[in-house]
C-alpha cells in the first residue's frame, strides 16, 4: 500500500516535471513567422482552387459521374465563397488596426513633441520662430526661453 502510493507520487511528480518540458517545446516549435490570418487563408483559397480543377479535369475524362461531380463543385465554390468572405473581413480587420496603430503613433509623436518655447522680444515684441539669442527683428538680445503655459 506505502509502496504503491509511493510510486503513484514518484509518477506523478515525474509527470508534473516532464510534461510542462514537453508542451513548452511543442508550443516553441518552428511556426513560420509570417502565418498570419489573411496567408492562412489565401493558402485555403488556393487549395480548394487546386481542388475544383482537378475535379473539373476528372469530370472531363470521364472519371466522375455527372451528379458526383455536381455536388462536388458545389462544395467546393461554397467553401471558395466563404473563405473570400473570410478574407475581406480579415482585410477589413487589418484596416481597422492599422487606423488603431496610426492614432497611437500620432498621439505617441504628440507626447514626445517638447513644450513650445517662446523666443518673444522684450524689446519689440516680435515672437522669433526660431530659438535665437537675438531678435531678428531688432537685434535685442532674447533672454533665453521660456516655458509657455
Ligand atoms: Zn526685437
């Protein structure tokens, strides 16, 4: 009875240890990178393609019966038609993020942008563009920038 038990524990541990080593390596295996949903889907789209013609070329020659055939090609224009239903929504989705990602780059560009200096003579008035160390209207010497609030 201690011995089974034992045993039943030493398995189990053996279990936990190898098991998380096993779906780790699985889970890190060699996906190619540019599997994406819309690659995905234009590789289907292409199988069933190759499909309809190979059936269509076995029809010609006689190897399939008219109404095997006819059910056949209706499967397969269906599952083409619903794969490129598939894709445009797959597209839409990509013009949705890529809408998403260009705000976000904006309002990132928008935060990094430093405060606005102002480089207003003391003497004129006349607000440099630039970040100067004289007037370039009159030639005063500008105190140095100062933070807009
Ligand atoms: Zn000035």
């Amino acid at each position: 009875m201690l011995l089974t038990m034992a045993a039943l524990i030493a398995v189990g541990m053996a279990i936990y240890i190898v098991f998380p080593l096993l779906s780790a390596e699985t889970a890190g295996g060699p996906l190619p990178l540019d599997v994406t949903v819309l690659s995905d889907l234009k590789r289907r789209r292409l199988v069933v393609y190759d499909n309809l013609k190979d059936l269509e070329f076995e029809f010609q020659s006689g190897k399939i019966a008219r109404e095997d055939y006819e059910g056949m090609r209706t499967n397969y224009l269906g599952e083409a038609a619903g794969l490129m239903a598939a894709t445009q929504d797959a597209e839409l989705l990509k013009q949705d993020d890529a809408v998403v990602e260009r705000e976000i780059a904006a309002r990132r560009a928008q935060r990094k942008t430093p405060p606005k200096m102002e480089y207003t003579c003391a003497a004129c008035g006349y607000e440099n563009p630039l970040p100067v160390k004289f007037c370039g209207e009159c030639g005063a010497r500008i105190a140095g920038p100062r933070k807009k609030s």
